[in-house]
C-alpha cells in the first residue's frame, strides 16, 4: 500500500513537472516572439526616420533650386522688359537704326522672350514639386511620430510583460527545482521506510522468532532438565539484551529522543563520542556562539547531516583526523564538517550517490529545502570539506536555552 501511494504520488508529481515544462516552453516562446516584435517595431521607426530624413533632404534640394530659379526669372523678366523698351524705340524711330540692328533686337526679344518661358515652366513645375514634398514631409513626420510614440508604449508594455513573464518563468522554475525535492524527499522515505524493514526483518524480528523457539525449548527441559533449562535462560536472556539494544539503535537512527529532551549540542557530542569509540579516526568537536534552541527541523536536518558526514568520513575516507564545527550566530547556524582523508572525485561520488551510494544528494536536498546553503569540496588526495549554512529564523524566531 505504501508503495502504491508512493507511485501514485510521483506520477502526480511527474505530471505536474511536465506541466511546468510546457509552460515554461510557452513563456519561453512568448518573451523570444516579445523580442521579436519589439525588434520589428524598432525597425519600422528607424525607416520611417530614414524616409521623413530622406523626403526633408529632397526638399531642401528643391526649395534651394526653386530660390535659384525665381531669382533667374526675375533677371530675365528685367531684361525682357528692358529689350521691349528697346524694342519699341526701335520700332518708333527705325529710319535711325541698320538692318543688321534691328534684327538683333528682335533676335534678342525672342530669345529672352524663350528663356523667360522656359524658366518660368521650370519655376511652375518647381513649386508643383515643393508643395508636394512638404505634404509628404508632413505625413512622414506624421508617420514618425506615430511610430515613435508606439516604440515608446511598446517598450513600456513590453517592459512589463516581460518582466512579469520572467518573474512567472523564475517561479515556475523554482517550482519545478521544488517538485523535483519533493520526489527525492518522498524516496528518501521510501528508502528510509525499506532499510528500516530490512533492519527489523534481519534484527529483532529474527531474533523475536528464535525468543519463541527458546521459550518453548525451555518450557519442555524444566521438567525434563532443569540446569540445561537455567543455560538456555541465560542465553534467552542475553539475545533479548542484544536485540533490545538493535531495537533502541533503530529507534535512535529514527529521531534521537535526546535532541528533544537535551538538544543539538549534547546530542552530536554523544553522536562523536560514540564515533570515536567506534572507529579509530578520532573526531574533534568545537562549538561556537550562544548555545539555543532550535526549531526541531532545523536540528534534525544539522543532525542528519553530521550524522552522514561521519558515516561516510567512517566509511570512505581512510582518515585519521576529523573536525565537526558548529557555530551559532544570531541569524544562522553554520557547521563545517572536514577530514584529512583521501578525498574523492565529485562527478565520480555523484554517481554512486544517485544509487544510494554516499547520501551527499540527501544532505543538499535536507539544506535546500530550509533554504541553506551547502558547499561540498573534495579532490582526490586532499581530503573532504562541507560547509553548510542554515538561517534559524525561517519559521518563527528561536528560543534560548
């Protein structure tokens, strides 16, 4: 049945992620064709400022043309009116001029007479094409601002919805990077729940089935050999003291009674004190700052932590040495963790740790989810570091002890 709600609850959990992965997939395309348009936009302004620049040069050109051309026509209007007068003179008193005079008069009539006519067309046209490329300069100026303007609420817009669609693509990433723990954390549990039934199966509930061979052993030589009766006691009695010692280590494993009843403190140092009669690498153990009580998860968690970190130190290391810091600051409770040993390869750790290796991911995921910090660093021949950081306040604020 557990198993059963674990599967359910992770295709639950699967589904939901995949989910926030179509929608991350949508919010991602939306800010790319965002960008896109916004990039349109600044296209569209920039040729509509490379137009109304281009028609303003254009008329520029005209207007100095056209001021030419008015100034020719005035020059020439001067000179036509001047050969007319000339003209008329000759005309009135033509007895006093040559043949040859008279015709170079009428010859020069007529050709300022041209040249008038034709400049004053050019001049027409001129004008025709200034007034048209003012009413284009004003609808291009029109056209920019316009532009302009829709640049300007679109970056605003565009601004927001951006941001806003960032701020909602952070979420659901942190959503999705919290879904994740909350699979890892329920097989931690499952994990967890399985050892502990292998535990007890191989443990005390072997030793419960040979107990009640042993009684009813018993109960058939007290009548028939009664000192053989008093042996097989004795050795009753020392299998039940060696599983009520199995039964009180899982119980131990499971939550120490002695973080609730003592604290963090005196519980890890019975933790390394045990350690160090245990094993031969002996662990040094330093406190720092005021001595507090902690919210029960955060001291479970600093606990589950050490309580791996020497394991593995036990276990992995080959070390002779071993440091456990614990400092409590009015904001956070840091605890380093190092050893002198062969150190190792993190990629390789990683590994063996995804099948149940090193339990390092359980010591990240445990820290993540109160929103600490954790740093391991190792390299092969210089021995292990773990820093981690833990704000104290992330429910409630904290009680002196």
């Amino acid at each position: 049945m557990i198993f059963l709600k674990y599967c359910i609850c992770s295709r639950s959990s699967i589904k939901g992620m995949i989910v926030i992965d179509k929608l991350t997939e949508i919010i991602q395309q939306t800010l790319k064709a965002i960008e896109n348009s916004q990039k349109q936009i600044f296209e569209i302004v920039e040729e509509s400022r490379s137009q109304y620049k281009m028609i303003e040069e254009e008329l520029q050109r005209i207007k100095k043309r056209t001021e030419e051309i008015i100034l020719q026509v005035d020059k020439l209007t001067k000179l036509e009116k001047d050969i007319r007068y000339k003209l008329m003179i000759v005309n009135k008193n033509f007895r006093e001029f040559s043949e040859e005079d008279i015709k170079q008069v009428y010859e020069r009539a007529k050709e300022l007479q041209l040249q008038l006519m034709m400049k004053k067309n050019e001049e027409q046209v001129l004008i025709e094409r200034r007034t048209e490329m003012e009413l284009r300069l004003r609808a291009a100026r029109e056209s920019l601002r316009k532009a302009e303007k829709l640049m300007s609420q679109m970056s605003i817009v565009l601004g927001y919805l951006s941001g806003d669609l960032k701020n909602i693509y952070g979420q659901l990433e942190d959503i999705k990077e919290k879904q994740y723990l909350g699979i890892r954390v329920i097989q931690a549990q499952e994990e967890e729940r399985l050892r502990l039934s292998r535990e007890i199966h191989d443990g005390p509930a072997q030793v419960l089935a040979n107990l009640v061979l042993k009684t009813e052993l018993c109960e058939k030589l007290i009548d028939i050999d009664a000192n053989k009766a008093k042996e097989e006691l004795k050795v009753l009695r020392d299998v039940m003291r060696g599983s009520l010692k199995d039964v009180r280590k899982i119980i131990y494993d499971l939550r120490p009674m002695s973080l609730d009843d003592l604290g963090l403190i005196p519980t890890v140092e019975r933790l390394i004190t045990q350690h160090n009669e245990m094993s031969q690498i002996f662990v040094e153990f330093k406190v720092f700052g005021e001595r507090i009580k902690l919210l029960p998860v955060i001291e479970v968690a600093v606990f589950r932590v050490i309580q791996e970190a020497l394991n593995n130190i036990r276990k992995h290391s080959k070390a002779t040495r071993a440091l456990v810091k614990i400092e409590i600051t009015k904001s956070t409770i840091n605890v380093v963790i190092s050893d002198n040993g062969i150190g190792f390869n993190r990629e390789y750790v990683k590994k063996a740790d995804e099948s149940g290796g090193y339990g390092l991911m359980s010591m990240e995921e445990r820290i993540t989810l109160l929103n600490g910090k954790i740093d391991i660093s190792s390299s092969p021949g210089k021995g292990t570091k773990i820093l981690v950081s833990i704000p104290i306040d992330i429910y409630g604020e904290v009680q002196h002890e």
